[in-house]
DNA sequence: CTGAAAGCGCTTACAG
DNA sequence: CTGAAAGCGCTTACAG
C-alpha cells in the first residue's frame, strides 16, 4: 500500500505538503502541486480513511436506521438519502432493526462507535430510552417518519392524509367503513392514521363497530387474516376498507377476492404508500402516496445543515398525493 | 469521548492490559478482567473503530455493490448477506451504480480505500477493465450472478432455468414463443437466457420470427413497449411470450390487458424472479425463484471462507424453482 | 501475568 | 510557500 509517505518520497517535499495539496489547504505552489498531483495519480494513491478518521474525527459516514431494509418504502428513502448525501462526499452505513424496538437504541451505540458523522432513524415507535440515547450520543441526528420531540424531524402528514382518504371514501358514498391499522406505540402509523379514521367518521355521525377495527403487522398476511375477522362477524358489514398500508389492502384484498367480493362494488379498498404492486394488482388500488424519496432527500438536506453547523431542530412536513384508482 | 488510555488509568493497569482484556488476547489475571469490564460496562466505553483500523488493517466492514439498490432482489440480496456477515461482526458498506458499468470499477476502488475486509460485486456486465480492477485491489472478492473467470462466484442457473422456462410453455402448448430480454453485455441476464431460449425453440423445431425477440432495460415499461413492438408487426402474432425479468413480464401483461388480449387464452406470460408482486397481478405471474435471499447468504459464507484464508476461487451454482401460476 | 515503547497513516498548529 | 513534530486511539512484539 502506498502511503501519504511514499508520495512525498517520490515528490521530494514532505508529507506536509502532500496532504495540504491533497486537501487543498494551505499554500502549496502551483508547480509542487502538480508534480504531487501526477505522482498520486500514477500510483493510484488513496488515502487511508482510517488514519484520517482518527486525526480529524470524522468518518464522512452517515448512519441509517431502518425498520425493515427489504421494503419499496425503505429503498425509495434509502435512494433519496443516498442522492443527497453521495453527492456530499457522504457514504452511508445501513442498519436493519427488522422491527425489534430494542435494536433502533443499540444500532444508534454502534454507529456512534463506528465514528459516524450522524445519523437518520426511521423508528416504529417512540419511547423514552430511545430519545435518551438520542441525547446522549449528542450527534448530528434526524428522525424520519416519527416526531421526535426536540429532535429535527421529517414526517409526513399522517393525520391529514388519513382524514382525506376517509373523506374522500364517504364522498364516495361509502358509510359502513372498516380500517385495519398496526398497534400504537407506533405513533404515525398506529396512532395518528387511526385516529384521523376514528374523528372523521365521528365528525359524519357515521358509526364505527367494534369489530371493524383490526391491526395488521405491515405484513400482507395480516391485511388478509384482519379482513377475514372483519367480514366474518356477521353483525354488521361494511361497505368499505380502509388499511394504512398498501401491502395491507392487498392482503385484504386477497381474501376479498377469494371469498367473491367484488371489489369496489361489495367493498371497496384503500390503502397508504402507491407501492409500484398498487398499480398492477387487479383492481388498482387507490391509495396515498407520500414521496418517500422526496422525504430521503429532506432528511438527508436536514442532517448535512446540521453538519454544518445550524443546530436548531427542525420539524419539516412532507407533502402527499392522493392517488385515486379502481379499488374505490 | 471515553478512550483506552482513561478505562486503563480508572482501572490502575497500562492500556495494554485493557486491550488484552477487550479483545481476550494474552493472559490477563481474572481479577483484573473483571475490574477492566466493569469500568468498560460502566462508561459505555466502546474502542475508536479507526484507530483499531489503521492499527490492525482490518475494518470490519465489507462493501456491496449492487446495480440497482431499490429492487426487491437487492433487498433479498442484502438480506441473506446481512443475515449472515452481522453474525460474524461485519458491518455492510452499500453502494449502488444505478446501472452504469463504469461505477463498478470506481467503487470497487472506493471500497478499497475505505479499507474494507472484502467485496460482494452483483454485476451487470463483464469486461477486461473490470476484471483487471478486481486483480489489482487484491482483496477478498465474491461476485454474485455473474461467473467470473478466476473469481469465487455464485451465480444461478439461467440457461437451465430458461430451458425449462421455454420447454414448459411448449409442453403447455404454445408453439408461437416471442421473447423479451435485455443486451447481451449482461451474460447471465442477457446472453444465457437468450441462449437457452433459442436453443430450446430450435430444438423442438419451433420457429422463431425476427420481431419476436425484443430488448428491454429490465424497466416495467420497457416490457409494455416490448410487448408493443411484437404484436404491431402483424405478420404472425405469438400465442406466449417469456420476458426475462417479472418487471417486463408485468409490463408486457399491461399492454395485453390494455389491448383486450387474454391471458393466458390469447397470449401467455412468463417471467423470471418471483416477485411479491408476481403473485398479486391479475392473472397471477408464472414465473421462476431463483432463491435471491439464500445466494445472498452463499456469497457471504464465500467470502468469510477467503476472510479466514481459504484462497481458491469457487463456483458455486444456486438453485431455482419454477412457479406455475395463472397466466399459462 | 503485566507494562513501556513503537508504530499504523494521517492532519495541524507552529516556526521559519 | 514549506517542514519538523506532535498526536489521534489503538495493538503487538519484546522484555520482565
């Protein structure tokens, strides 16, 4: 491996003056420079990232954190982030909490000790332990997806987007609707799409039974055995429902299908996400799209201003679309 | 921040013995391990991966690199490496060159200049330069899906899995076989199917027309206009078609079912990957798994194996398995 | 069983 | 404009 002081071996001046020209700091006349610059390209010099880890304190690292790493979700954040911060002379070290709480806290200790730059999380849940670690290891640090209190935040409108696809739903005519969420120590996904649900059908007088409201796992067999318990309680049936994910109304969907519903005219559909299969299952599905790499790029843009220097935390609330298809 | 030099002054011993004591290297009395580890416990303490780099020249990182990042079999991929390298304490450096070959070769280089332990290389193409590069960094190095000469590979059956493909719709059949398939720079993907495919129809003296075979960019919409080109020409219409990846199959499947051409009465659909979203399209996708998760899984252990010194480069063949469904 | 010392490859005041 | 020296936080012969 050539060194930093083999190039200055080779150029006749000292190390100093190869790595001031390398990071163009200092002067360094312009013909030292260019005998320098020859000879690292000749010998494919690269520094060691390592050794200059360890003297500047930073790895130009950015950890991320997420839930699940296989997911169209996970992928379009991961792309956004990876946009913005590739350009930034950033690499990225993933990290896959594959839904276990405790990990999100001792994924955060380990990048902190790889000597990460910062950090985006994309958390299932909130939880006082976790905004402690947060605290403590007193990085650069962006939460994507949760509001995290007193930390720079990108989250999407969850509850706004929830009241239009209820609203929009009942526009439609639809007033018998079921919902399938996940549980709510996940306050954007359980909690907030839920009771955006639970207020609008409140606000329309529109009654909600019991057994309309199911939780799902984000698995597509969930949205499938949630459907199931829904329809076959024979009190009441709805007319329509609302799953807050897309791989969730498919799998309601699914059993719908199997059972000999016609969708939308039996029961209609709606999920969150426009998933890429949104659009090719039959019939389309109507559903939320939320910009996920639009949000990569946001948290991303976050965390190099707070590297940059700009402390103060940032909430920033990402936009969403509603996608209207066939399932509706 | 914590260093050796504080936990070894707390602990009344020379920071020789704590790293003894944190990495089970030499004697070190029980007494003073205990006292070590709990002082380690204690502070939180966790040891500066880049100075352990530089000293050790080993990184504990491996970096991929994937053509597309955002693809449910990169997510497959990554899963099944991950699963096995965070076992053995390795941590995953991402990269992704969005298809363009001449990235390849720069994060090839990049990685070695972060100084990681090895290489998982998921190419699309092969060519000299590349090869060279791969030579020249001298480093632990794994392909996965492409067979390099002198490299270990895991690579997947593609010409049997297309025999099979194509014999299936023939036995079904179906006698009138158009195909499309990307450029022949990608061996596994390009050449190999096609081979196969030709071959088969050749064998079973089929014909096979000019317009039937068309090129995509592995794009859902590249397979609807694929599909387009075929059936424009009227000359004689094919009753299947066998598109090389499931994204051009569905896009095929789009254009059909836009024209009113049934599936698979009129026109019947193959694809290969088997994924989620194969199974959800209506009809439902034949289509082949090549088991994406356990190739993952084998590069890994490839790699360990070199990790650990054994140097011969292997082949490794994995396995796949044809999923009959609805649109045959 | 334990420690002093060297050194991994860089950057950065400091001095000239 | 350039260089000598210190030091980042570790590990590892070597000596005892």
């Amino acid at each position: 491996m050539t060194t930093i002081n083999d190039i200055a071996k080779m150029a006749n001046v000292s190390r100093t003056t190869v790595s001031r020209a390398l990071n163009n700091s200092g002067y360094v006349s312009e013909d030292v420079r260019k005998k320098i610059m020859s000879i690292v390209e000749e010998t494919g010099y690269m520094p060691s990232v390592s050794a200059k880890s360890l003297r500047t304190k930073r790895s130009g690292v950015i950890g991320i954190i997420l839930p699940r790493i296989s997911t169209e979700t996970a992928s379009r954040l991961v792309n956004g982030i990876n946009d913005v911060l590739s350009k930034q002379g950033f690499q990225i070290l993933l990290t896959d909490t594959e839904l276990q709480k405790d990990k999100e806290i001792e994924y955060i200790r380990l990048l902190k000790s790889r000597q990460v730059d910062g950090i985006i999380l994309s958390a299932t849940n909130i939880n006082d332990e976790l905004l402690q670690t947060i605290q403590d290891v007193d990085l650069p640090f962006v939460s994507l997806g949760q509001d995290f209190p007193g930390v720079t935040s990108v989250v999407y409108d969850d509850y706004a987007a929830s009241v239009d696809v209820t609203n929009m739903l009942i526009q439609k005519g639809y007033d018998k609707i079921a919902f399938i969420g996940v549980g709510e120590e996940d306050p954007s996904v359980g909690y907030e799409r839920k009771q955006a649900y639970l207020q609008t059908m409140a606000k329309h007088d529109l009654s909600v039974h019991d057994h309309w409201v199911e939780m799902g796992d984000f698995s597509i067999d969930s949205g499938y055995e949630g459907m199931k318990r829904i329809l076959q309680n024979n009190d009441a049936q709805p007319n329509a429902v609302f799953a807050v994910t897309d791989r969730m109304a498919i799998g309601a969907m699914e059993y719908l299908k199997e059972q000999g519903y016609r969708i939308p005219e039996d029961i209609a559909v709606t999920g969150i996400g426009a998933s890429v299969m949104s659009k090719y299952v039959s019939p389309s599905l109507t559903t939320v799209d939320y910009f996920n790499k639009e949000a990569g790029e946001e948290a991303a843009r976050a965390l190099v201003g707070q590297l940059q220097g700009k402390n103060t935390s940032k909430k920033i609330k990402n936009s969403y679309r509603l996608i209207l298809r066939d399932s509706v």
